[in-house]
C-alpha cells in the first residue's frame, strides 16, 4: 500500500513539475492531440458502424425472437464501444508517444536533468523512437485484448459484473498504460520492452499507483490531452525510482 501511495504521490509531483513549466506542458500536449483527433475519428465511425458490427459478431441471433436477437446485439453493441474505450485508452498513450518520440525524450531529459541522472547509454534517432513506440504499443494493445475482453463479456454476469470486473478492467488498463508512460526513460537506457515490464514488476504497487489515476483521468473525454503529458511525467520519476533499484 506504501508503494502505491507513493506511485499517486509520484503521478501529483509529475503534475507540479509540468505546471511550473508551461512550455514543456504544451510541448506534450501538441502529439496528444493529433492522436486525440485520430482517436476520436475512429469512435465516431465506430459508433455509426455498432448496429452493423453488432450484427456481424453474432450471426448466431439471426433466427432468434425479436426480443432477444435485439437484447443480444445490444449487448454485443455495449462490449463492443466498451473494449474500444480501454483499447483506445491504451492505444492513445503508445500512438502519443509513438508520435512525439522526440517531443517526450526532450521532456524525460529535462526531468531527469533535474533529478541528476547519469548520462543515457542509448542516444536513439526519431525514426527508431518511432519503430520502437510503435512495435511496443501494438504488442501492449494485443496482449491487453487478452484480459480486457473476456473482462467485458464478464460485465453482464450479474452483480460480479457491476463490482469486481469494473475494479479489475481499472487494474488491467492501468498496468498496461504505465507501461507506455516509463517506455522513454528505458529506451533511453539500451532497455527493451521485456526488461521493462520485469522491472515494473517487481514495484507492480508503485506503477499502480501511478498507471490507475492517469487511466481514469484519460477516460474523461479531451482530457487526456493534457493528462498524458503530466502522466509522462510521472512516468520518468516512477522510471527513475525503478531504475535506481535496479
């Protein structure tokens, strides 16, 4: 519990070191919001597609009352925009970073700057920041699939679905998120995505802490364009913390 305390406590000095620098603030506002418009796009056509999408992921309801074929497409309709949501949760941190590779790497210097971190072993151009944000991000939003969608078809179990799978689903997307936001500072230290989340692993409260406020801040719609910078912030401290164990 400690660790996770300390992981919200990281995620709020985050904050004050971003709002006491403006520039940087806007300097990572500025791919968060091409992404957000990317994003926001595709839940637009997402939404006007539901009833047909509904109706392609259950071909089963085709012979099916009235009533109920309808309750069921509806159901498929809900789950449906419901893993978009996490997905593009997920999606938006590794797409942002993936964007504005340069942008963050300038911001994660600037903070470890400040913290006195020693010299980076891994000087990494914008095209390989790009590959690796994107090869990454894709493999966090594949394997995130594997828990957030048996999570949603368990969300209209009745009462485990409305208590426990809204707790876990926060849990789940929280964890891959802090594992986009500390990508930066492990790059910038020769560190793949493997060594990373074995790291994060073993301070899993702390990156919690971290990863489950900036989750639920980033379903607000919009919000996530100024949250995602302050998160990335947060994200180079709680790196920094990890790192320093290691």
């Amino acid at each position: 519990m400690r660790d996770f305390v300390k992981g919200v406590g990281l995620f709020g000095r985050g904050v004050t070191i971003l709002v006491r620098r403006p520039r940087l603030l806007l300097l990572g506002a500025l791919p968060a919001v091409l992404t957000a418009l990317l994003l926001l796009g595709g839940m637009i056509a997402l939404v006007h597609w539901i009833d047909d999408l509904a109706m392609w992921v259950t071909p089963f309801a085709d012979g099916w009352a009235a009533g109920l074929r309808t309750a069921v497409r509806v159901a498929a309709g809900v789950a449906l925009v419901a893993a978009a949501l996490v997905v593009g949760v997920i999606g938006f941190s590794a797409l942002t970073l993936a964007i504005g590779g340069p942008f963050y790497e300038t911001i994660a210097e600037k903070v470890e700057d400040d913290l006195g971190r020693p010299p980076a072993e891994a000087e990494l151009s914008w095209w390989r920041m790009l590959w690796l944000g994107i090869r990454d991000g894709v493999l966090l939003v594949l394997r995130s699939l594997l828990f957030t969608v048996p999570l949603v078809v368990a969300g209209f179990i009745p009462v485990v679905g409305q208590t426990v799978v809204p707790v876990l689903l926060a849990l789940v997307t929280a964890w891959f998120l802090v594992l986009e936001l500390v990508a930066v500072p492990f790059y910038r230290r020769g560190m793949d995505l493997r060594q990373r989340r074995a790291a994060l692993a073993k301070r899993r409260a702390l990156a919690l802490g971290l990863g489950l406020p900036a989750s639920l801040l980033c379903t607000i719609p919009l919000a996530a364009i100024v949250v995602m910078p302050l998160a990335f912030a947060g994200g180079v401290l709680v790196a920094h913390e990890i790192l320093r164990d290691e």
